[in-house]
C-alpha cells in the first residue's frame, strides 16, 4: 500500500425560510467535485503535466491548529468536498455576489483502505450545529456559535473552519479538502458529452427550469444543473429530497465517464482533465500535478457501484421546522464506523429523516 502521509492536511498536533436561487444552485458545486474525486483516478495522471497551470490551491493547514482529532493511519483516506456560491467570473448569470459566499452542500468522501470501496455522506446545509472557533483566511479569530445552520461555517471562516466543523461533528481527521464551483460542473457535463439518467416520474421544476418526462434522458450539463438544483418538485419539497437527487446524478456521473470510454481517448482524456482542474480548489497539498497524480491513481479501481451514499442521520429540529438536527446515536454509527474503515450500518439512518425522492432518478 503507498505511503498516505504526504498529502494531508495537517496542523501541529497529533496525526490522524424558503432558498433562494442562489443558494440552491450553489449545491451541484459539491457533487461535481465529488465526481471528479470518484472519478478522476481512472487516467487523469499523465496529461496533469500540461495542466499545472490550472490549479489554483488554498493553503489552510495553518490555521486548523492543533486541536483535531488524532490522524488514525489505517490507510484509509478522508476529503471534505463542498462547493461555494461566489458569483465571480462566469458564475455570475446565476445571481448577484452579495457578499460572503456559502457553502450549500457538503460531502465527507471515505476512502477504504485498498480504494476499491468509498463511502460519501451527505451533511445537509440547515442542520443545527454547535460551529467551533476557527480562524478565517486573513488570519482573524472568528468566535464560535451554538445552533448555527452548518454552511455558515464557510461563509464567516472559510475553507478551513469548514474543515474544523466537519471535524467537530465526526471526531475524524480531514486528510484533504477539495472545492468547486458549479460552471465548471456544466462544462464537465458537457465535455463528457452528456449524462445518462432515468427518471421514474415527472420532474417539472419552473425555478431549476427542469421538465423531465418518465423516461431515460442524456442530460446536457445546462440540464444536469436544474436537477442537482431541484427540490420543491420532487418528494416532500425538502433539501433532503434534492440531496437524494444528487446522489443519484453522481452515480449515473461515475458510471458514464466508464460508459464513454474517455481514459482510451487521449484528446477526451485531456479536455477532460482541463475541464476539472479549473474547475476545482484542492488544498495547498494537492495543488500540483505530481501530487494529484498520486491522489488519483490511488481511486482508478472505483466503480459507481462501490461508493455508498447515506446523508448524516438528522430530524426536524424541534423549535424551528424548517432546520434538521444532527440525531446522536445514529450519527455515532456512522462515524465510528469510518473512523474503523468499516461499512455504515444500515442500522444509522433508520428513524432519519428523509425527503421521499429515492428512486425518482436513476
């Protein structure tokens, strides 16, 4: 097995109301970089020597600071992917920046050790949290706050009091953070020459401006876009529906770029490539063509098949309907069991939540 220790994240402690438009679009930022982190192992390697010019890092590993949990080195591996809803540069057709940018969706992806298995869980954006003190990105101490909505640990800190929250929540250790922004998710759509998809019912969204019928469809990523963006139109209307939706359109993702044969074709292998390196802000320890090298060609066995997709086991918050809360027990489930590298139980997101769109995409 390679050695993992490079390429993690570090501190100087031990190891191991109604959406707007905005916010809703900002979700698929996440689930293209999950994607692409699922998926680009399988022959991105070799043309990174041309593309090191595309990568943009961010370096937070500064200001985590030594208060983490211990880095259990099993050999599996453990990535925080969100995405942000800047309104910068070609983001903007999609709304107005108003000032600091949310992270609306959150992924925690685990490697097994061997990385032929993975396990992707969900954090809904409105789950009540306890948000740790964190330091931002110029360095200033931003004070914690209780029963805080968990995206706005991105928008007062940034990269890195994301990270520290999502550490908070699990008791795991980050070993890299990967952030993406959701034009380059329609380009990556684009590039692979669509996304195939069957829907088992109607999906007719007037603010994703989907209009699906029952059937098998090739989604465009103007498309692809409106589906990761629906909600009201689909089970209960709630995020948890939409959040079901992506994992369903990541699966299909992962499944079409085996479909389309890409990592025999070396232009498509390129443009592929050049589509997903500008897409994506790795941390300061995967901003380079050699180590995104490595990091990818230890995922090039993944299958859509062998990645589990649950969301954290959450309710309804008992004081305000219209925010989830973290269910303890069940949520202990799951992060003890990747803390062992082992499979969720199922057992974790019995009596959960769930937005009833399981099945609706396929």
């Amino acid at each position: 097995m390679a050695d993992q220790s490079k390429g993690r994240i570090r501190g100087t402690g031990n190891r191991r109301r109604p959406p707007t438009a905005r916010r809703r679009a900002a979700t698929l930022a996440a689930w293209s970089a999950a994607g692409l982190v699922l998926v680009g192992g399988s022959g991105l390697g070799w043309v990174y020597v041309k593309l090191n010019g595309n990568i943009q890092g961010v370096d937070i590993s500064s200001r985590l600071g030594s208060d983490r949990p211990d880095d259990v080195d099993n050999g599996s591996m453990d990535i925080l992917v969100l995405g942000s809803d800047s309104r910068a540069g070609a983001n903007g057709e999609y709304g107005r920046d108003e000032g600091g940018a949310r992270s609306d969706t959150a992924m925690i992806v685990h490697i097994y050790e061997g990385r032929k298995k993975a396990a992707v869980v969900s954090v809904p954006r409105d789950t009540l949290i306890d948000r740790p003190r964190c330091t931002d990105s110029r360095g200033d101490s931003v004070p914690g706050e209780r029963r805080a909505m968990f995206n706005t640990a991105y928008e007062v800190g940034g990269p890195a009091c994301a990270v520290k929250t999502v550490e908070k929540i699990s008791g795991i250790r980050m070993d890299h953070y990967i952030e993406v922004d959701f034009t380059g998710f329609k380009k990556l759509v684009d590039e692979l020459g669509g996304v195939d998809v069957t829907t088992t019912e109607a999906i007719k969204d007037s603010k994703s401006h989907l209009d699906l019928e029952p059937g098998t469809h090739t989604l465009g990523g103007e498309e692809a876009l409106g589906l990761v963006r629906t909600r009201k139109a689909v089970g209960n209307g709630s995020d948890l529906g939409r959040i079901q939706l992506q994992q369903a359109f990541v699966k299909a993702l992962i499944q079409q770029v085996k479909d389309v044969g890409v990592f025999g074709n070396p232009k498509k292998l390129y443009d592929l490539a050049d589509t997903a390196t500008k897409a994506i802000t790795p941390d300061s320890e995967l901003d380079s063509v050699q180590e995104l090298i490595g990091f990818a060609n230890g995922l090039k066995g993944l299958g859509a098949e062998d990645v589990q997709m649950i969301t954290m086991p959450v309710d309804y918050d008992k004081r305000d309907p219209n925010r989830v809360a973290p269910l303890e027990k069940q949520g202990e489930q799951v992060w003890a069991a990747l803390r062992n590298d082992l499979p969720i139980p199922a057992s974790a997101t019995k009596g959960t939540a769930d937005g009833q769109a399981k099945g609706i995409v396929e």
